[in-house]
C-alpha cells in the first residue's frame, strides 16, 4: 500500500486529494497545525466522510524539525506540499508570514524530502498567480511570471525552488501551476464561494444584498476534484515537470454573478454592490490557461463546466443554510 503524505490536508484540495488517495488504495497522512479550534478544523475532510480514514500528525510548515520527523518516521512515497497562506488579499496585510509560510516553508518540505526521504515523489502546489500581469494572452509553461501580490511572489520562489531542487538533488519534484479551481468546499473568503453563499443568502430572505470588489477581473474556474487528480497524474510520470492545468475558458466575476444568481432564480444587478474597499492594491486583470502538455502528457482534462461547479456550489451552500434554520 503506498503511503502519501499531504501538506495542507484541511483546506480544500487536501480533502479532495485524500478522497481520491484513499479511492486509489493509498494510506494516508496529513499535515496538522495546532490550533485552540482543532474541533471545527477536519470540517472539510468531515464533510466528504474521510476523516476516520486519515492520519493527522502534528506539525507546522515553519518548523522544519516536525516535518523531518514526520517523514524520517513514515517514509511516504509521495508527498504534496498544498499547504500555503493562500488568500492573496490577505498577503498584503501579512506579507512576511506568507512569505515564510508558502515560501520558505515550502523549501522546508523540500528539504525534509531531500533529508528523510530522497527518493519520494513530490508535488509542490504552484499557482497561476505567478503569471500575474500576463505576458501571453493564454499562458502556459513557458509564459514568463510577473507576480503581482506577496503571495505570488512566495509561490514563485517556492516554485523555482521546486524547479532547483530536481535539477540540483535528482528529487522527483514536480510542480503544478494551477489555475483557479473552487468546490463546496472552498473557503468563504475566495469570491466563488463569496457569491454562491450571498446568493444562498438573500434566496433564502437572510441577506438583502452582496458586496463586491472588481467584477471585472476574469479568472479560469475549474472544479477543484478534476485539479487534484492532475496532481496525482503529475506523480504517477516517470520523470518529475511542470504542468499548467486550466480549463482554457476566462469568465469574469461579473459574470461568475449572473450564472450563480440565475441557478436560483434571482438577478444579480439587484443584488450585487461594488464596494472599493474591496479593490486590491495590484490586480491580476485576466487569467486564462493554455493546459494542452497536461492533456497531451498526463491524459488530463476537465470533466466539470463552469455552470454545473457554479450551480452544485449554489445548491451546497442553499443546503447548510436551510439547515443551519432548522437548528435554529
Ligand atoms: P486552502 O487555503 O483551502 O488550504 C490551505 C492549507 O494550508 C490548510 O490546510 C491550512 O491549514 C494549511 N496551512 C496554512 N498555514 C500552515 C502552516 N503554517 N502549517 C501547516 N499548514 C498550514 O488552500 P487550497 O486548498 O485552495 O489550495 C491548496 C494549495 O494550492 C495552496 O498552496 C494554494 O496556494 C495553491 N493553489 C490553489 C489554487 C486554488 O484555486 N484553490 C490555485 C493554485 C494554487 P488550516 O486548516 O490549519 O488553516
Ligand atoms: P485569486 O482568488 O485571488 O484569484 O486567488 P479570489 O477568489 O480571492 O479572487 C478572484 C478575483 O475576484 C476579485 N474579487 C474578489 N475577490 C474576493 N476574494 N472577494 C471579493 O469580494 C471580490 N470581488 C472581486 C479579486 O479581485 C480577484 O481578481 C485564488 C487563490 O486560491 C490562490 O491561492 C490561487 O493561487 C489562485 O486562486 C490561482
């Protein structure tokens, strides 16, 4: 039985990637920080019915010691490194610990592997961010970075880390960069979710409007279940690389606004207010991935459109909201 190791186990693709791992016949093990609410912190893994199934072990992405330990002691034969601060508004309020925690700690994984366990296999959670201010109307591979938030920049440090150690130490180390991908179970904060919550909200007479920042910025959405079988596909290759994983398609949020309030009957230019407040120091205007080495290489390709991710995040958050009232 193979054994995985997952970084980033509670947020949202760590839980779908340990579905698939367990589906796949694997054990495994995730990364767990301490927290004073490590009651609510499975919720997610919880959620898919997979929490019984995991190991969690102690340990953080700033403490090299415990991730040595870690895989000193469970030897994986795959690691992810998912775990990241990856709110990129927040990384200007914070940009030192994004720096040290989705930078610098991915090199503490990195160098975890190359101590303990040299011969693993590992995925470093790269992001399209990194293309920030595009320098290519679709990107791909060898589309140059232009990072525009302390958040892209750590991912871009983390991602040529990634790139050094296999050049440097021969480490299996592959790196995805992938684009915006969102599920049920992606956090409140992110706009998707935002919007299907506010439209779960106001269909259900609790919310009378939602607030918004630029509705013009165009991002390529793709089901965050159909992204972490890229990952795994990345480790599955014989020799490591990089991979773009995107669905080719660019919508904006104003957009992402209508099909989600339409799902369920309502108009968003009743709804919806734009709050500058909202507005990021440095936008990222449009994004839009050219993912054709995944389809070629891996096999990769997208099984879930924009409107069914937009329509089942609009029914989930519809669902805990009614039952959220029954609870009282
Ligand atoms: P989430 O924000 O949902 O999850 C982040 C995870 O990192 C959580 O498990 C969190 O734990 C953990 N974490 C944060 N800080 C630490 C720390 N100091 N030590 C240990 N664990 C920590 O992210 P996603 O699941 O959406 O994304 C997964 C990865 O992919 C991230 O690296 C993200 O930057 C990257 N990415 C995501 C994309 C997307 O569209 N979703 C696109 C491209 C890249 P806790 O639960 O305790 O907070
Ligand atoms: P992003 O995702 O920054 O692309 O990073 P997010 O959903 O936060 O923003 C997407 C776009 O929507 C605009 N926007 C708003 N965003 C939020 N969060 N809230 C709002 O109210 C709002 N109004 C408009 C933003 O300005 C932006 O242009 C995500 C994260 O998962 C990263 O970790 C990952 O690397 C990238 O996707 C790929």
């Amino acid at each position: 039985m193979p054994t995985a190791l997952i970084t980033g186990i509670t947020g949202q693709d760590g839980a779908y990637l340990a579905q698939l791992l367990l589906g796949n016949g694997y054990r495994v093990l995730g990364l767990l920080r301490r927290s004073a609410s490590s009651d609510i912190i499975g919720e997610r893994l919880r959620w898919l019915g997979i929490l019984d199934h995991i190991e969690l072990l102690d340990g953080d992405m700033g403490d090299l010691g415990s991730l040595v330990r870690i895989i000193e002691k469970h030897r994986p034969d795959e690691v992810y490194n998912l775990a990241a601060q990856s709110f990129v508004a927040s990384s200007w309020q914070q940009p030192l610990l994004t720096g040290m925690v989705t930078g610098l700690g991915a090199v503490n994984v990195l160098e975890a592997v190359r101590l303990a366990a040299p011969r693993a296999r590992f995925y470093q959670a790269s992001s399209s961010e990194m293309f920030g201010r595009i320098q290519a109307a679709q990107q791909n591979e060898r589309t140059p970075f232009y990072p525009r938030s302390p958040y892209a920049a750590a991912k871009l440090y983390a991602h040529w880390m990634t790139v050094n150690y296999r050049e440097s130490f021969s480490l299996h180390a592959s790196s995805g960069i992938l684009f915006n991908h969102e599920s049920p179970l992606r956090g409140i904060e992110f706009v998707t979710r935002k919007i299907t919550d506010g439209v779960a909200r106001i269909r259900l007479g609790l919310a009378r409007e939602l607030c918004l920042g630029n509705l013009e910025a165009k991002r390529d959405w793709g089901h965050a279940r159909d992204y972490v079988r890229a990952m795994w596909l990345m480790l599955q290759q014989k020799a490591p690389g990089d991979y773009v994983v995107a669905t080719g398609r660019s919508t904006s949020v104003g957009e992402f606004c209508r099909i989600a309030f339409a799902h369920a009957g309502l108009d968003h230019r009743e709804f919806v207010r734009v709050d500058p407040a909202l507005f990021r120091p440095a936008e990222v205007d449009a994004l839009k991935g050219d993912a054709a080495k995944a389809r070629q290489v891996l096999g990769w390709a997208p099984e879930v459109g924009l409107e069914a991710l937009a329509a089942e995040m609009v029914e989930a958050d519809l669902a805990r909201h009614r039952a959220r009232q029954k609870t009282g």
